[in-house]
C-alpha cells in the first residue's frame, strides 16, 4: 500500500467498534474429539465408552477444566448426555460440521464434557440464519485476508501468532438484532444516500478489511458507488468463503484434477512450480495454480496444513489414532475444491487493493462516526444478548437457570 492508503486505513474504524460483541476460539483441551471424517469420531466414542475406569481415564486426557467426574451442561442445541463422563455408556453424540481454522472444515463431537471451553453463547446464536466473522491472530509482516466468513460454527483457532476472535453477525438466533454497533447502518445509509443491511456490511469488511498492529481496521466510504462496487466484491469473497452452491471453476476452463492416483497413507506434499502440480507421495494433481500453493493465513500455508492434519507422516495415540485406514475419496474432493477456492480468493486480491485506495478518497473514518454519536460503543453491545427462550439441560439432567 502507498502511504496515503496507510494513513486512510490507518484513520478507518476498528472491526472491533463495528461488530463488537465477539467471543475468543474454542479450546477443546483435547484432539481426539475431532477429526477431519465424521466415523473416526464415532469410532473414538465407542471405544471410550468399552474402556474400563482407569483406561477411560487415559484416554480422556484430563485437564483441570475437564475430567471424569466434571459436570457440565448440555451444548444449546445439542443433546448430548450431561451426566459425568466416568458413568457413560450412551450412543455417540451426532458429530457437527465446523470451521477449524481458516478454510478447514471439519467434524466435532459437540460434546460439553469433552470440551474445556466449548464457547456456548456460540451455540445458542448458530442456525442456519447465522454468519460468522474469524479475525485470525495478528502476525506482523503476514499476508492472507484479514477476516475469514463462515456459516459453519468456527473454533476461531489461529494457524500462528495470537488466537483470534469470532464475530457473529446476529446477536439472536433466527437472524435477528444484528451484532452491529447501533446506529452504523443508520450512518451509512444517510451518507451512501440508499439503505443498507448487516449482510452488506460484513460483505463490504471481507472485501476492505486489513490488519493493522492495532487491530483489524474496516476502511467505509461515503461514495455511494464505490460501497455497491465493494458490497459486489465482498459477496463474490463470501461465496468463495461459504462454499455453497454451485461449484466454483477457474477460468479458461480449467479444473484441477487427480492425474496420478493418490496413495493409501500419504506422508509427504510437494509442489512443482513449472508443471503446476502437487505431489501427494506418488500421487499427482493438476493443475494446481501457484496463487493457491502460496495462499498463507497468519504466515502459515494453508494447503500445507490442510494436508499436515490428514497425513499419515506421524501416528498419533490413543484415541487419535482411530482414523481411516486409507485416504477417503471425500478428501480428494475437498482438496480439489480447496485449491479452486483458493486460486479464486488470490485473484481478486488486487480488486480489494483498489477498493482500499478508492474508499480512501472519500473516507467515512472513525473521527466521523464519532460525531454521529456510532462510537464509541455502549458496553452492553460487547456483551452476548440473553437468548434463552427454551430450557437447556444442565448437569444430571437438571434444567440449567441462565
């Protein structure tokens, strides 16, 4: 960025100020409670609960916020069992799609008693009208976005660097009171001159946000042109993000695909820069674009971790150790789709440049928003919204009292 655009990111509002209730990541405490496949987990459960007392306690990893003995409330939403885990012998809790990580999804054991911070103002607000913002931890000098969306409910882990945060967009299950600073949409809309929506509002962050050392920055502009140019770009972002619906295709017709067949139990991945091929042990894609090889988040490869988490280059213990006894086919896909993804995600980069530069010639900074009474934000907006509108089972079976 030239210094002019330093110095207008450098004056833009705080992400902080404009979505500011958000929570920290999720921190299971333990590994085994996911896995890149839904059976693997189930296998775990099962084996857990034949242990016998003292096995089982091996395999729990206890901690000091979870043991045998621990009792804990249900999840909101889920129905797992509350009471101590040293007595259970129930089927397995029904595995969760989540995000861990930036552009990692994965399964959960949605669990209370597995998990040593489960975040559980998380799942009360998580149905299918939810959005999630995940500002991955700062890394100075790092490239990458500076915000990752997800419908999926994220664990908001950070690849390296500081754990980051997660932002809902709603407040409120069922898509509603949006996690907004109050007042922002009513800024904007007398100053774009034409109104506009929470959704439009985190698709313009996707498109303009950049880390700062002092946090996440959200460059607005009064131009009203420039905010729908913005807002279009944030959507094409968004749906990269979410991955839902149709397909996403490079251009030129191009797709990646397997070449080679992969092998049983991969340990090592290459990438060849001149055949534009990925190496998993014999096994061959292409074409694979260098854009998405060098995607980083958080100065971490995200096709290299993405791939670390599913090799057979180590043999975890214990319950870990269940996990497929060869590559599934399932993964492939998602690798396949992941490199797409990310070639399309590094594309548009340059848009996003020139969005920062354009927004900066008619900024609505932080000084701004200040005057219109939008900030700073009332305390009540940092905190979770009561949304308790049915009972939730605490230890034993006993209704819990929010």
């Amino acid at each position: 960025m030239t210094h002019s655009d330093v110095a207008a990111v450098s004056a833009a509002p705080l992400l902080d100020d404009l979505l500011p209730w958000s929570v920290a990541p999720l921190r299971l405490g333990r590994g085994w409670p996911m896995a890149p496949d839904a059976a693997s987990l189930k296998a775990r459960w099962a084996a857990f609960v034949r242990a016998e007392a003292e096995q089982r306690q091996v395999l729990l990893h206890p901690s000091r916020s979870r043991t045998l003995i621990t009792s804990v409330a249900q999840l909101p939403g889920q129905s797992s069992g509350t009471r101590p885990l040293a007595d259970e012998s129930g089927p397995c809790p029904e595995p969760v799609r989540v995000l861990h990580g930036p552009f990692d999804e994965q399964w959960l054991l949605p669990d209370h008693r597995l998990i040593d911070a489960a975040r559980p103002e998380l799942w009360r607000v998580a149905d299918v009208e939810q959005l999630f913002l995940v500002e991955p931890g700062h890394v100075p000098e790092a490239g990458g976005p500076a915000l990752v969306a997800t419908a999926l409910l994220p664990d908001g882990r950070s690849p390296a660097g500081r754990p980051g945060r997660i932002r809902p967009l709603y407040r409120r299950p069922g898509g509603t009171e949006p996690n907004l600073a109050p007042g922002l949409l009513d800024a904007l809309a007398d100053r774009l001159g034409t109104e506009t929506g929470p959704e439009e509002l985190l698709a313009w962050c996707l498109a303009a946000a950049r880390r700062t050392p002092s946090g996440c920055r959200v460059p607005l502009t009064a131009d009203p042109d420039v905010w729908a140019h913005g807002v279009d770009l944030g959507h094409r972002i968004l749906w990269l993000h979410l991955r839902t619906g149709e397909r996403p295709k490079l251009p030129g017709g191009r797709r990646p695909y397997v070449r080679s067949a992969l092998p049983a139990r991969p340990t090592e991945l290459l990438y060849d820069r001149e055949e534009e091929a990925l190496h998993i042990g014999e096994g061959r894609i292409s074409p694979v674009p260098a854009a998405a090889w060098d995607f980083h988040v958080c100065g971490v490869r995200v096709l290299q971790l993405w791939f670390e988490r599913r090799s057979w280059a180590e043999q975890p213990e214990g319950l870990e150790a269940l996990r497929p006894s060869a590559w599934p086919q399932a993964w492939t896909s998602e690798l396949l789709e992941l490199i797409t993804v990310l070639s399309l995600l590094a594309e548009v980069r340059p848009r996003q440049e020139e969005l920062v530069r354009a927004a900066g010639e008619a900024p609505l900074g932080a000084g701004e928003l200040r005057t219109a009474k939008v900030l700073p934000v009332p305390d009540s907006s940092r905190r979770p919204a009561s949304v308790l509108d049915h009972q939730e089972e605490g230890p034993g079976g006993q209704f819990a009292l929010l």
